[in-house]
C-alpha cells in the first residue's frame, strides 16, 4: 500500500487541547496499533473496521518528531506486516491509529491511496515510512 497521509480524531484533539491548555492529565498509550477499515472511520469513530478472518491490529512505532517549515512529522519507523488472511476481508479503503490492541480509541486516520480488495491468503504489510502523520 502506498503512503499514507494521517489526521486526528476527535478523541485526540480534545485530548491534546485539554492536556496542553487546560492542564488536563492525558496518559499516553505505552502501543498503538493500525487497524484496518472498510469505510471512512471518519474523526468521529464511525467506521467499519476489518473483522474475522485472521485479523488482528498490528503495532507500529513512529520515530521521533522532524519539525520542518513550522511542521512536525513522524513516520512509522519498521514495516507493518498483518497476519495472511484466512478468509475475505473485503475492500480496504482506511486505516486508523488506536491506543489499544482492540477497543480503545482513535488517534489518527486515513484513506489508503490505492484500496486494496483483500481475499483468502492475501497479506497487507506497510513498509517504513508509508505511515505518515503530519501537524502543522
């Protein structure tokens, strides 16, 4: 899959406003993980994340913040490999960053450039630096 430009949820930008101006205790996720979606999740949380089978959101580490021209980027800093699918998932057309390996909340989501119908034994890996979150 190609890279991918990310933006914030709602959840994380109340929780960013509240912890940095209104001194509003935020505990950052020790992980967080990409999930897979069928549909805009959308900054409220709305969409259609993959489910059965054999997925599972996968971790993914973010190197440091560059900070260039009054923005600061990451990018994720090792490939994102999911597990072979045992069964159709459908049309991957979103992904989303969550602070939990299930539940949880969105931070970040995005639409995939080219969407990907993923079938019986297909595997879905993002390579470094194909995850991109960048705030200005």
């Amino acid at each position: 899959m190609a890279d991918i430009l990310l933006s914030k949820s709602n959840y994380w930008k109340r929780a960013s406003i509240n912890a940095a101006l209104r001194g509003v205790n935020f505990t950052a996720p020790a992980r967080v993980y990409i999930a897979l979606y069928t549909s805009n999740p959308t900054d409220a949380d709305t969409g259609q994340e993959v489910t059965g089978g054999g997925y599972t959101r996968q971790q993914v580490t973010f190197g440091d913040p560059v900070i260039t021209e009054r923005r600061a980027a990451v990018q994720n800093t090792a490939d994102v490999s999911f597990p072979i699918a045992t069964a159709d998932q459908g049309l991957i057309t979103h992904i989303g960053i969550r602070d939990a390996a299930t539940g949880g909340n969105l931070l970040y989501h995005g639409a995939v450039k080219t969407p990907r119908t993923v079938l019986t034994n297909d595997l879905i890996r993002f390579l470094v630096g194909q995850l991109k979150i960048d705030e200005g």
